[in-house]
C-alpha cells in the first residue's frame, strides 16, 4: 500500500519534471490510472492519495468495481476495444472514451448516452505505428471521421488517443507523437482539446510532444497477470 502511494507521488514528480523540461504549462497533463486487472481496493488506496481519473479496458470487470466504489466520486474512463454490444453499457457507466474508432460505435455512444448525463468524452484512436494494434483509424480517414462524428449530439469530440509500436529510443517514441499532434493541429479545431498519449515506458516523450493525458498502469500498480 505504501509502495503505491511513493508510486504515484514518484509519477506526478516525472510529470512535473517533464511539463518543465519540454516548455509545457504547469498542470496541463493528467494521469489517468489505468486499473485494469487490478482490484477495487487498489483503487480505493489511490483515490484517497488524490487521484481521480481512472482507466478501464474490459466492461465487466470495471461495472463490478465501478459498484464497489459507487461512493466514491471517479472519473471513469473506457480505453479499450469496443463491441458494439457494449456501447449501451459503456455510454451509461463512463465519462470519457479513448478507443471510439469508426462511426457505428459513435452513432451508438451518442444514442444511448443517457439524457440526464452530460454528453459523453471521446477520443478517436488513431493508429500510427499499423503492426502494432489492429485497433485505431489510420492518419488519413481522421480528417472525415471528426467531420461525421462532431454532428452527433451527445457525445463529445476531445481528441486524439493513440497506442504506437514500442521503443526504447527516446526519438523514435517522440515521432509518432509529433506527426499525430501535427495532424490534430492542421484540423483547426480548437475543441480538440486532448491528446491522450503516453503510457508507463514514453510518457516524457509523450508530454514533450504535446500529451494532455497519459495513461500509466504498470508504473502505478505493478505489472499484470491476466487470467
Ligand atoms: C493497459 C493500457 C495502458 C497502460 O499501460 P502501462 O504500460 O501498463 O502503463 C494504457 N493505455 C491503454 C489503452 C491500455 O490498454
């Protein structure tokens, strides 16, 4: 337990840290937990150091825990693939979205979007790096999909949300980044507002490139089994 509280403080000290050395304002990048695979508790023991948003990847799994911590006040967010037998929960049971990746499931989100809720964040995934997910929209259909997508009325378009290839060279996890950052700027859309970029191995490459939301599990929760 204390382990994950010096975790977390150790991840807001590399975010600051980051927000300094690559000229970004201060408090412009959120961390968003990333709790999948982890218990209720856990999430329990970070919101009591302060953390709010927290990411979940598999309904089930995060409706059960989303019960369990009802009193709590999280800001939920859904980040992984998305079924379309799923939406009806997902636009209920969540706040934002990160993985909206083609125009049924946008159609779908908005429909089912609750009316006594706030229409519902999203992020379409962009996917930059293609042999690394079959999940996301590639650079040259998010021009229309924005387009289509900002006429639905109760969702949200934020920005962009991407998962690149692995690396552990620090300029080659910046270039995916900066050419997605780049190609939300040239939309001149003000509203999109968001870039979640970055995860526990290139989240300082991901805020220098302009990241708003990084999403870090492992480096708060430790690693994960599955099963
Ligand atoms: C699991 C997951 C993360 C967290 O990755 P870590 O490397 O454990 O920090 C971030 N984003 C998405 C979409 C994920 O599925």
């Amino acid at each position: 337990m204390t382990t994950l509280i010096h975790r977390l403080k150790t991840i807001h000290t590399q975010i600051r840290q980051a927000e300094i050395n690559y000229q970004r304002h201060t408090g412009s990048v959120l961390l968003l937990a990333v709790s999948k695979t982890k218990p209720a508790s856990l999430i329990a023991t970070t919101y009591q150091a302060g953390q709010r948003h927290f990411g979940e990847n598999y309904l089930q799994e995060a409706l059960s825990k989303q019960q369990a911590l009802g009193a709590f006040d999280i800001t939920w967010h859904f980040i992984g693939p998305i079924q379309s037998n799923k939406t009806k929960a997902i636009a209920s049971h969540f706040d934002w979205v990160h993985s909206v990746d083609n125009l049924k499931i946008a159609r779908r989100l908005s429909e089912q979007r609750p009316s006594y809720l706030a229409p519902l964040n999203i992020c379409l995934q962009v996917n930059i790096s293609d042999e690394a997910s079959k999940s996301g929209i590639s650079l040259s259909e998010l021009a229309e999909l924005c387009e289509q997508v900002t006429t639905l009325p109760n969702i949200k378009l934020r920005g962009i949300m991407a998962i690149p290839a692995p690396s552990d060279n620090f300029e080659q996890q910046c270039q995916p980044y900066k050419t997605l950052y780049q190609a939300v700027k040239n939309l001149n859309k003000p509203e999109l507002d968001t870039f979640s970029f970055g995860m526990s191995d290139d989240l300082n490459a991901a805020i220098a490139e302009g990241s708003t939301i990084v999403r870090i599990g492992t480096a708060l929760f430790g690693s994960r089994h599955y099963g």
